[in-house]
C-alpha cells in the first residue's frame, strides 16, 4: 500500500449511529429517489442532475443542512450538491427540501473524498464549501482533517476556472493550517485583502449550528476564500 491509499483509509468522520425521527425517515423515503446520489464509479452529469444548466456548488458536512436549504432558497439561480455521512443530518436536509419546496438541491449520503474522486468531473464546480469541518484538534489526530494538501488539489481540479473554495472554522489553529494548506496550492489565490489572509464573513454565508455553539463556547470565527487561476 503506497502513502497515497494509506492515507485515504483515514477517514475525516466516525459514523455515529443517530436515530432519524420519523419526518427525516419519511423524508428520505419519499425524496431519495428524486433527490438522492448514490455512490458509484461514473462520473455525474450535473446538467442531466439537476434538470437544467447552473453553476453548481458542492457543500460538503452540511450537518443538519438548515443552513444549506437556507443558501438554496436565497440562491435558486445556484445548483446545491451537499454531501454529508451523518443520515439524520441527510433527512433533516430532506425535509425542509420537502416542506420548502426546493428544486436545486442534491444530496449524496457518502465519504465526499469518495463522492469527489469517483463522481464530481474535472472544471464542473462554482464552489465548494466547507463549513466548520471537524477540527480533529488533538495532534494524534490531526492526520484526520479533510483540509490537507492532497484533499485540496482533488477539490482544485474540480473546480472551474474563477470558481472558489470557501472555508469557515471556529478553531484558530485548524485556520491557520487551513491558510497555510490553501496558500500553499499554486492554482489559488487568496481573496482576501486583509494582510491576516482571512476574509469578512461574506453576505451568501448563513449562520450554521456549529458555528452556533462555537460561539456560546467563546470560539472566534475565520472565513477563507479562494479562487481558482
Ligand atoms: C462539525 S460538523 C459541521 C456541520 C455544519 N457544516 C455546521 O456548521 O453546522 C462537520 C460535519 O462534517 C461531516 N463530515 C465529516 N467528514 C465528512 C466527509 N468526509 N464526507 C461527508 N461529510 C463529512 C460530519 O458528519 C459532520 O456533520
């Protein structure tokens, strides 16, 4: 096994086993086949997706997905592919596709290092976000972040020329990594005009829980964008 496929057995996530309420399971029943993405080896077609051509963003760890359904119903010209493994968190997504009628958004119930590699083409996203990704922030662990060199490049390629990344944490020192992994990827460039290098939290960017809760435990909040060459 070479470094390479060592270190995609690391996963960024433990699947914890949370019990879907009944409106979440209904949800996924009723939704999935319309709405849903199954893992798989062809690459998708986002045109044939989402039934229309839009430039596509990609959310992955969406967590409850509120804030992602916000995004999608302030931004209906935007398609919205979000990729979470926690299935209550994937139905609870559903159900406010359900109640609030959105059509332009998708949802993948896998590893987004698989989702990316095996389904999402070359140059076909606008954006990805990632908002406040698990820290991991034991140093024994930190070989388990998604922002890592490698996770990058992969996300890089998939991005359209001008297309952007956009990351958010509450962890000062996962930031400053993030900065440094992003700074270091010669096929971006930093957005912002602050010489911290982070950004003002931009207007599209809801509110998420984690950001939430990290705010009640006295967290700061860094924004990052960057933009593809
Ligand atoms: C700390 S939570 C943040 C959730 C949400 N973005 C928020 O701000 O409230 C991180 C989420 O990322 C998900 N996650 C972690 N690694 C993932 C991966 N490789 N693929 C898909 N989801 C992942 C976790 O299940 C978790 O729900």
């Amino acid at each position: 096994m070479t470094d390479e496929q060592h270190h995609r057995h690391i996963r960024s996530f433990v699947r914890r086993e949370g019990k879907l309420t009944t409106g979440q399971s209904n949800a996924i029943e009723q939704l999935w086949p319309t709405h849903g993405v199954d893992l798989s080896n062809s690459l998708l077609a986002f045109d044939t997706l989402f039934a229309r051509s839009a430039p596509t963003v990609l959310e992955i760890g969406f967590g409850n997905g509120l804030s992602l359904a916000d995004m999608a119903e302030q931004h209906p010209e935007l398609n919205f592919f979000g990729v979470e493994v926690h299935r209550p968190g994937v139905g609870s997504l559903l159900v406010q596709v359900k109640q609030r009628g959105l059509e332009n958004v998708r949802v993948s119930q896998d590893d987004a290092v698989q989702v990316l590699e095996q389904q999402v083409p070359e140059g076909s996203l606008h954006r990805v976000q990632i908002f406040f990704p698990d820290p991991w922030h034991k140093k024994r662990h930190h070989k388990r972040r998604l922002l890592q060199a490698e996770f990058v490049a992969a996300l890089v390629q998939r991005l359209a020329p001008g297309g952007t990344i956009h990351v958010a944490t509450d962890w000062e020192h996962y930031a400053e990594h993030i900065l440094e992994v992003l700074a270091a990827n010669t096929d971006l460039e930093n957005t912002s005009t602050h010489e911290h290098g982070y950004v003002d939290k931009p207007a599209y960017r809801p509110d998420t829980k984690y950001e939430a809760r990290g705010i009640r435990l006295g967290h700061g909040v860094w924004d990052l964008v960057f933009k593809k060459n």
